[in-house]
C-alpha cells in the first residue's frame, strides 16, 4: 500500500485539475463561439426554408397551371358539344317547319 500511495495522490491531482473551472478569458471565447455557431445555424435554417418554401411554390404555380389548362380545355370542348347540339335543334326546327 505504501508503493500505491503516490500514485493515488497523483492520480486524485491530476483529476481534480481536469475538473476546476475554466479561467474567464477562455469562457468568454466559449460563449462568443457559442454565439457564432448559433448564429451559423440559424443562417443555415433560414436557407433551407427558404429552399423548402421556394419548391413549395413552384409544386404550386405547376399544379394551378395545369388545373387551369385542364378546365380550360374541358370549357371548350363543353362549348362546342353546345354548340353542336344548339345547330342540330335550330336545323331540326327549320325542317319540322318546312313540313
């Protein structure tokens, strides 16, 4: 036990030095870094939605244009069948007189 001695002694300085406190200077560069790397991060979420809001927006504006596309050729085509059905009445009355 007396050969153990020192080493325990050395071991119980060397562990109590790795937990005392920081000195002031190098807290203080702890919480500017701190500060740089929250600012770092938020700057980064910032441009993912952004990214995020730019998709977003262009998924929309493609789905209204082809939504847009869509009843615009279903209002033509209902048109025309109109149409079609409107001149076969007036042609059919025109005949139905003649008679």
């Amino acid at each position: 036990m007396t050969n153990s001695l020192p080493s325990l002694i050395l071991g119980a300085a060397v562990a109590c030095g790795a937990v005392s406190p920081q000195p002031f200077a190098s807290a203080q560069s702890t919480v500017g870094q701190d500060l740089k790397h929250a600012g770092q991060a938020t700057a980064k979420a910032t441009k993912d939605v952004a990214k995020g809001t730019e998709k977003t927006t262009e998924k929309a504006y493609h789905a209204t244009e082809k939504g847009t596309k869509k009843a615009y050729h279903k209002t033509e085509k209902g048109t025309k069948k109109a149409y079609h059905k409107t001149k076969n009445a007036v042609e059919g009355t025109k005949e139905g007189a003649k008679q």
